[in-house]
C-alpha cells in the first residue's frame, strides 16, 4: 500500500490535510510566504553549577509574544511540557544537579532550538 501523498500550498495561511487512507487522520499545516526562527530560550540569572531546593531560574525569549515550554529531568521539551511563568519563574524541586531544558513558539515564526543548561 503507498501511503505517500503530495499536496500543494500556492498561498500562505493554515490548511488542514486529511489523509487519503484513513480519513479519521489529518494534520494542519501552516503555510509562511517568509519564516523567522524564534530566538532559543536563555537565562536570566547565571547559571549555578548545583540548585537548592526551590532555587528560582528565570528564563527568557527575545522574540516577542513567545512562550516559553520546558523540562527539569532532561527531557526533550515540547507544547505538551509545563509553560514558563516569568512572574514565578522555574522553581526547582529537588538538590543538586539539574538538567533544565526549554524550548519557544512564536504564532508567526519557527520552533526555537532547544536550550540546555549545563
């Protein structure tokens, strides 16, 4: 069975695709005339090598009206991981070393690359 299909996009805007095989599967795809990155998340404070207990880590995105989504136990992060709040930044729950990684979406621009502390 070929599961390929090719559609066209001629104009910018969002479509949905439903797939010619299984018509209960479909994707929206988001079509930009010109695409922007979205700058990767930093730190605001600097980086400590071991994190106490409700240590606060604060991040930042220099690209406008981002937000900002991320992990603590080294994961990959993704829309589905816990939103930054800058009013109450990343509260560490556990001593020691950290892997703490985020990513940013924009509405109008790529998927930030992924920071990751070290």
């Amino acid at each position: 069975m070929n599961n390929k299909f090719l559609h066209r996009f001629d104009e910018e805007g969002t479509f949905c695709v439903i797939s010619e095989g299984a018509s209960d599967t479909y994707c929206l795809i988001r079509v930009l005339q010109k695409a922007f990155k979205t700058e990767t998340p930093e730190l605001v404070n600097e980086e400590p090598y071991v994190l106490y207990k409700y240590h606060k880590i604060y991040l930042d995105c220099k690209t406008p009206d981002s937000t900002i989504h991320y992990t603590l136990d080294g994961s990959m992060p993704s829309k589905l991981s816990l939103i930054y709040d800058p009013d109450n930044a990343v509260i560490m729950s556990e001593e020691g070393i950290n892997i703490l990684r985020a990513i940013a979406y924009s509405e109008n621009n790529l998927t930030s690359d992924i920071f990751t502390s070290q």
